[in-house]
C-alpha cells in the first residue's frame, strides 16, 4: 500500500469568519489536498468560493458529506459539531473540532501544537481546538512555564468582536455608523447571541462573553480556566479569569498576571525565556514604545508578547500583555497547525 | 464678622473636558457661587461660556487672577498646577488640584470624599484630587476593606479616551470615521500628546497610558499603585496595576482582583458591603444579564460595581468589574465634592 501524500479535506462552517480564514490558509501553506469539500448549514448552500482558480460550491452537511474525507475541519458551533463530528469519526476521518462541543471529553485531546503536539498522538478520532483567548495565552505561558515554573494565572482579557462571528463584526460596524452619524445604536446579537439582552458594543466594553455559569462566571471564562489547565498538563495550576469583549474587530489582547516558582527571576530572564520560543514574538521595549495592539497582531499568526514587568510587591510576581489575531493562531491556524501536525507525524 | 455663605469660585483650564464638567456642576448642584471666574491658557482665553444666563468671558490665568478667589477649581494640567496653584494659595484660595502635580506630595491631601473627607481638614492650601482611574477603584474597595480588611490588589483598566482631553476625542471620532469609509487613520495624539509615537485607538486597545517609568510600569500605572496607597492610608497594601486606552469615548471600566484579610467570605457578604456604600452602586445580577457598563455609567455620578466572583483557588480572592464616568467621579464631580466638603466643614 503506498502511503498517502494528498488528503480529502473538508472545512465545516465554511462561509463563518474561521471557516473563510481556514480556506485562505490552506492555500497559503500548500495544504496537500487531493480534494477540497467545503460544507455549511442548508441556509449558507449554494454559495461559491474560489479555492485555487477553482470555484467551489459549499454544500449542506450531513453525515454522507464525510464518506472518503480524510481530515474534517469544523467550525460552525458546538451543535454542528455534536452532530456531525462523530459521523465524520464513523466514516474514517479525523476531527479537527474548533468548537467547545469534546474541548473537555476526557478522551480528546485538547491541542495548541507548540504546547503539547505529542497529545495528538493519542487522539480517537477527533482533536479539539481550543478557545481563542485561552490558545494565545497557553503558547505565551509556555516557554515560561518550562523556564521557571508556574503557580499561578489571573488574565483580564481584551478581545475582538469577530470572535463572536461575521454578524458581530457587522453589528459594531452598523453601531459605530449610528453613534458617529447621532443616530441611535440598534443592539440585537452582543453580547450573546439568542439570550435576552442586548447592549451596543460599539464605544463600549461588555463584561460579558458567552452565557453566565451557575458560579457567576462566563463560560468563557471558564473555558480559558479549565482549557488552560488542561493543555498545560497542569491540574493544580491556579487560574482565574474575567473576559471582556470591547469594539475592535480583529485580535485578542491579555493582561495577564502570573507568578512563577523559581525565586529571584528579572524581566530579562522572561524575556529571554519569550524570545526563543515557538510561536511567540517578544515586542517589549517601553524606551521606544514598542508593545503589541490588537491592530498590529491582525493578520499575523504569532503571538505577540510586551509590558513584561516584574510585580512591585510579589517577589515571583510578573505581568504580561499578550496579543494575537483571534481569527489566526486563536482559530485557523492552530487547526491548519494540528493538521499539518497528524499528516507530519503520521498521526492520521 | 458674618460668616460667608456664598463665595468666589474660580475654575482653571475652563474650556477642557473636565473644566466643562465642572462649570455644569456649579450650576447642578447649586453650588453657593458669589462669583465665578473662568480662567484658561492666553490660547483659549476670549471664549465665552454660558453659566445660569450669563455669558462669562474666560480669561488667560495669571497669578493676579486669584486675588479675591476662595476656591480654585483647577484642572489645566500638571505644569499650570505647579505654576499657579502655590500663587492661587498665596492670595488666600484653597486650590481643589485635579491634575497629579501635587497629589504625592507629603502635606497636600489626596482625597475620595467617600473614602477619607476627613484628609481634607489637614489641607495646607492646596487638597489633591486623585487619578480618575484610582478614583473609582478606592470608592469600591473602601467597604470592603472597612467590612474585611485588605490585602492585595491586582488591576487591569479599560480606560476612555476622554481622559486625554477634548483632543483624543476628536482623534477617536475622526480615526473611526476613516476606517468606516475605508480609509487610512492618522495617529497624531494619542497614546500620550508629545511622544515620539503614535497609534490608532480606533478599533484598537493601547496598553500604555502617560509615559513609561525607568521600572518598565507607565505613569498612569504607578499613579494608581502609589495614590492607592496614599487615599486609603495602607502603605502596607500590595498595589499592581496595568493601564489600556481603548476605543471609547466616556468611563472607564475596571477588572479588579482582590485579596481580603478576613476568611470564609461569599460573594453576597461583599455584596452587602458595598450595597450600604456611599457613592456605589451595586449592579450585579447574572441571571438577568445585569452589570455595568461604560455607557451605562455615562453622566452618573457613582461608582458601579459588578460581575462579583469568588476566586475559585484562593480561598480570600475575589473579582469585581468597576464602571464608573471618568469625567464625573473621575475628575469634575470628586472636585466638587472636595469643595463641597470644605464649605461644609468649615475647612477652607
């Protein structure tokens, strides 16, 4: 049997922000595709997408869509992937699933590739893509944690509109035209889309992402404590969250507190420690205001991180500020990452 | 001699964003004015600004301006404080100082009514008003440190554009417009007027506000950290702060974690202290999506906290989100109530 050097390849949410980003990216890095299928709901079927001077039709998702894919990209919400992913399992493909539909099934690994791409290997047919917001942090903390140790995590975050969908980048565009018009703002979809309130997001903050646990935090922000600890390996690991949604259309940014076990540690050895890692971009120099923005991440599949400063009371205490373009290393990327990674490896 | 019961109140740097606050409280909250003068750089002076149907000219600020004056109301920035105030206290006024030109030095109070009025009757002539990001954050955590004690703070802000005056709105207006039309955005102000580099705040987020410090942490960042500690008389109290300029016009908005003394709290204990708190407001209800926000808080004169959360690793850490108008509570409205109080308490 010779072994395989192209790949069926389906994208699921194809006409999504992360499903368009996922398709431009397997065109850029030459993905090795025998075939491209790209599937939807019934209401986005029908439409064209050009993928390498070929048009493409998008096609309604069912089960039968899966029969010969070899790799299953899927980003059309949690329900899709409930439903659909293991079908996919069923007819022989593997799951690449940037939902949070398996994130924390115990059997399925939860992977950022420069963090722990060795959890692939134990995959059982699909592969869980974590959250933006949690994704860009672990690859910050992680050359960090292999240096020194980690105790402990508090983040506030700072994240974009487009995590949230198209809809939304359309919706804090309309909202932006009202208010700078004198028009009254229209709030339909922020801060979650089919929950009772709405709130303008456009020259504003919203303190909530996702719907409210039973604990008075988000699920988001539960996402970025439980899909941290679990990437990391790190169960003990102290974690605290509060996300926050505000009006930029593109990249995360994080403030994020952390204390590190070893004593006696400067910025310098941070930096030190950032600079030769995988995946991260060390931009942190306050001499010549040089830090990473939400606007200077976009379109970039690093991460960024600046302002590393050493606590002024805590003696193992640093601050980080880390950005990265949600859509890119926070959705996309990763995936085209753990692809490439079960083809390279021979983990299909 | 009778005792005075109206006096001469003179407002420097009239024409700011914040000097606009403070001429439409005078007249809100029926503030017992004999005469009221208008002062502002040789630049501005000659405007005209009505004040209870009268049309008051603004007049360029010389020390001679303070002869007769009984409170000055200043809020021209750090360099015409240092100049003026100590002329303005030379010719009898008590200065209200809303800029950071005196506000760590040793014999000037610096004060939240809220939090310690009685500083004021200490004043030597000129009482300090707080950075407006440190303002709101000390009005919240004064219950909870009266009712609990206090042991550590750790902040990340989402701070307005309208604390770096009239100017950055403009710059954020007019950034928004072009990126709407598809245009490029001119930077010229903003992250800080005069440095060497500017960025876009539309549609972006800049961790930087004020200029850098030698130990990496910016200015705004260290005036949080050490006015913290000045206002609630807890040198002693670990202060960490990390300061973004973000994409709207009014409030800013806090994450704020918190460590305090006494064990075995919930978040309903916090809740009843803050809900008795003068000057807050508790807003914090998940179930109905309720929590403050920056447009929320827009013209309020409060402090709005909500999103309480019990840290879920710490047994004494808690999380609060802090909402409040920058240019009210922030600025004009806590120098008002400085001026208030000195009247009231027969301080001047």
């Amino acid at each position: 049997m010779t072994e395989k050097t192209t790949f069926n390849i389906a994208v699921v949410g194809a006409t999504g922000a992360v499903g368009q980003k996922i398709i431009d990216l397997l065109d850029a890095k030459d993905f090795p595709i025998n075939e491209l299928k790209l599937l939807s709901s019934e209401r986005s079927a029908g439409k064209k997408i050009n993928f390498q001077n070929k048009e493409l039709t998008v096609e309604a998702a069912t089960p039968e869509s899966f029969d010969g894919i070899d790799i299953a990209l899927f980003s059309a919400g949690g329900s899709v992937s409930k439903k659909l992913a293991p079908e996919a399992v069923k007819r022989g493909a593997v799951v690449v699933d940037n939902t949070s539909a398996f994130r924390m099934t115990e059997d399925v690994p939860l992977v950022v590739p420069e963090v722990n791409n060795e959890d692939i290997a134990k995959h059982n047919g699909i592969i869980a893509n974590p959250n933006c917001s949690t994704i860009q942090m672990v690859a910050a903390l992680k050359p960090i944690k292999d240096a020194f140790g980690l105790d402990r995590v508090i983040v506030s975050t700072y994240q974009a509109v487009s995590g949230a969908g198209n809809e939304a980048n359309k919706e804090l565009e309309e909202q932006s035209k009202a208010k700078l018009n004198g028009e009254e703002m229209k709030a339909e979809l922020l801060p979650v889309k089919g929950e009772e309130k709405h709130y303008p997001i456009a020259f504003n903050a919203l303190p909530q992402i996702d719907v409210f646990e039973e604990n008075g935090y988000t699920f988001e922000e539960m996402k970025m404590i439980n899909e941290t600890k679990k990437i990391m390996h790190a169960p003990e690991l102290n974690v605290a969250a509060t996300c926050v949604r505000l009006p930029f259309f593109t990249s995360h940014a994080e403030s994020v507190y952390i204390e590190v076990e070893k004593d006696g540690l400067e910025v310098a050895d941070l930096w030190e420690a950032l600079k030769g890692a995988d995946g991260v971009v060390l931009e942190d120099d306050p001499a010549s205001q040089t830090y990473p923005t939400p606007l200077s991440a976009e379109n970039k599949e690093e991460v960024f991180v600046g302002r590393v400063r050493k606590d002024l009371d805590q003696k193992n205490g640093f601050h980080l500020w880390v950005v990265s373009d949600n859509l890119l290393k926070g959705a996309a990327w990763n995936s085209i990452q753990i692809a490439q990674s079960l083809i390279q490896n021979k983990w299909l």
